[in-house]
C-alpha cells in the first residue's frame, strides 16, 4: 500500500524493483553505492594494523556488518571455521542486533574466530586493508534474494577479494 502511495519508489536490486516497480508509476531503480574514496584507503601500504587485530598467522577472512541470523548463514560459516582452523575469521560488527535469536555461542569456543564489535566507520579501511579475503556470506531466503548489498561495492573498493553467496543481484559480478 505505501509503495503505491508515495510520489516516488526507489529501489536497489533488480529483483526489488521487479517486485514492487509495478506498484508505482514513479518507481526508479538505481543500484547501489558506496564510499569508494573511502575504502580505497585500504589500498595504501601506510595503514597500520589496527591496535585490535589478533596476533595471528595464515590468512585472514573478514566480515564486516550486522551479523544477524535472518541474513547471515551462521551454520555454514561454523561448519566452515571449524574445517579451516589455520585460517583467521575477523567479524566486525554488532551481534544480534536486529535479530536477537543470533547465537554465536559455538563461534566463541573456536579458537580462529574473532569477533571485534562495533567499529568507528573511520576504521574500517584499517581492517581492510590487512585482511585477505573479504566475505558476505548470506543465506538464501526471500530478504537476501531482494538485497544489492552495498558492503559488496565497499570490499571491492578496497581492493579485497570477495567470496559471496550467489544472490541473484550478485550474479553479473561472479
């Protein structure tokens, strides 16, 4: 009903603007964006370490955003962490915060995975900038087959390799 209402639409993944474009004649569709000058820092040698980053050896697989279980594939990640002991996984962001039945208990007992919290948005080329591979890791349900997450545009900005989930907005980058 409100898609239908307002003056205009805006959406960001083609699949979004297939669903709801129709119910607006003043639906646009623009994809998503992101602070390239801002990521981009990670592509300079300067950036120290952060004072945060474990002392750890062999790569390093970064997350970065609200790690919630209506989005994330939590068990797949586990399933992955616990067969990849020599690789490091850097989670930076809150836990649960839009969905508090996310529950990381068993991430915690592993001994590769380290959850860092919350980070100024400032700091986060710093992190970037020493991981190796950066990770969207998403289930695939209705909320992710709608979204053109812009963390994707932010890891690439970074210069990072990603290894995404193959949602249908992410499939002309594969």
């Amino acid at each position: 009903d409100l898609c239908a209402t307002a003056n205009a639409l805006f959406t960001t993944s083609p699949q979004l603007h297939a669903a709801l474009g129709p119910l607006n004649a003043g639906s646009h569709r623009f994809g998503n964006v992101a602070d390239a000058g801002h990521f981009a820092q990670a592509l300079g040698a300067d950036l120290p370490q952060p004072s945060d980053w474990p002392e750890i050896d062999g790569p390093v697989l970064m997350f970065i955003g609200a790690i919630d279980a209506y989005k994330l594939d939590l068990g797949m990640l586990e399933r992955l962490m616990q067969r990849t002991p020599q690789w490091t996984y850097l989670f930076i962001g809150p836990v649960g915060e839009t969905d508090p039945s996310t529950d990381l208990s068993a991430w915690r007992q592993l001994a590769n995975v380290h959850l860092l919290g919350t980070k100024n948005y400032r700091s986060l080329p710093a992190y970037l900038a020493h991981a190796d591979v950066a990770l969207l890791p998403l289930q695939l349900n209705d909320y992710t087959r709608h979204m053109y997450p812009m963390k994707f545009f932010e890891y690439l900005a970074a210069g990072r390799p990603v290894v995404a989930t193959a949602i249908p907005a992410l499939e002309d980058h594969a």
